[in-house]
C-alpha cells in the first residue's frame, strides 16, 4: 500500500531523546512536528513542560531507557509528566527482571500506572525492548501488557542493539489481536520503506527521530 505524507504523519511518534540536546531542540523539534501535522512529540519527562507549550500531543518516556526503576518510581514520574502536559507516556517495562523470569514484575508496574493515566485521558505505550526477549517472551509479555490493559506495546527504545523487526512485530500482532490493544513500531525506522512496511503489517504508531527521510 502507499502513503501520503499526511497518512505518515498521522502515526508518527516524533523523537528527540539524545541526553545531550537542550531546551532550543526541544522547542524546533516540537515546533516542526507542529507545522508538520506529526501525530505525536516524544521526549523525556524533563522535557515535556517544555514541549507542550509548542505541541498539544507530547509522549512522555517513562523509566527509559532501561526500565530498571521501581514501580512507584515510575508511576511518580508518570504524576509529573502528566502534570507537566503529557498526553501520552511510554513506559519501558522492566524487561530485565522479566527476562530472568519475574514475569509479574509488569502488571506491579502498569496496573496502577494505566488506572492513573486513563483516569487523566492518557494513553499509554509499553515499551517491551523486544530485541532482548526471545520471541516467546514477546508473547507473554504482550498477554501481561493486555491484562493492565495498556493501550499499545511497543517494540523499542531505540537505544537496544537492535528496533523493530518482522518477527518480534508479528508475534506481538498475534497476540494482541481482538484486545483492543494497538501495536508501535519503534527503532531503526529509517525509510520510507521501513514505515509501509510495518504499516502494512498493522501497526497504528510509529517511532523515530525522523521525517524527511520516511516521504516517498
């Protein structure tokens, strides 16, 4: 299938999460999602203040990038991105912990932060940092997602070894499917190519640092 530029822009997650970047990149960026029709403005939760001022949708990263913060940790950050502006957070589980088999270590991190949210009409992303997790794990993880009732899970921080792959995307289509639940792919989306075709998989969002480079 094609797109156009504005059907691009409509599931576009637009990111600027380098640790060194001001408060200028923070308001061009946010701006030229802005003039752009970009769904969405990505930045940590230092940011969001900031960014909101330029752009009425701003994503929130919560626990990035490694997830290892505990659960009140995050759900206090989430307090303050949302009361800062953010309309959406993107919370990266605790995927180590999970991977060594403490698989309830998700629902003690989201349920409460997704009741908070919702209760404040925001979204929230998973962010399952797939490239770590065997494709197994990607499923249950989903499943786990679903019951705290998340309204994404998203495969990448961007700061992994590897982003969003066919395999990883596909399991975690599978397993969502008929939840209500939506899928984001996430890092080294770098074509326009790569967006059609995660697109054409049935993903809903998007999530890069680019824009330019993801037109026809």
């Amino acid at each position: 299938m094609s797109y156009t530029p504005e059907q691009i822009a409509d599931v576009l997650d637009y990111a600027i999460l380098d640790p060194f970047i001001g408060n200028q990149a923070i308001v061009r960026g946010s701006e030229y999602c802005a003039e752009n029709g970009i769904k969405c403005f990505c930045c940590s939760s230092a940011n969001v203040r900031t960014a909101s001022i330029f752009h009425p949708n701003v994503a929130s990263v919560i626990g990035f990038p490694h997830g290892n913060v505990s659960p009140r940790a995050k759900l206090d950050e989430a307090r303050y991105a949302v009361g800062d502006g953010a309309t959406e957070l993107d919370v990266v589980i605790n995927y180590g912990l999970f991977k060594t088999g403490e698989t309830g270590i998700i629902r003690a991190e989201l349920d409460r932060l997704c009741t908070f949210a919702h209760h404040h009409g925001v979204i929230v992303k998973a962010i399952l940092e797939t490239c770590t997790l065997s494709i197994e794990q990607i499923a249950l993880a989903c499943e786990e997602c679903v019951k705290a009732e998340v309204d994404y899970v998203k495969t990448s921080t961007g700061f992994g070894l590897t982003g969003a792959d066919v395999e990883g995307i596909q399991e975690m289509l599978n397993t969502v499917k008929g939840t209500g639940v939506k899928v984001k792919a996430s890092g080294g989306i770098k074509t326009y190519a790569d967006a059609a075709k995660f697109l054409d998989m049935g993903c809903s969002r998007l999530g890069t640092s680019r824009y330019k480079e993801l037109l026809q």
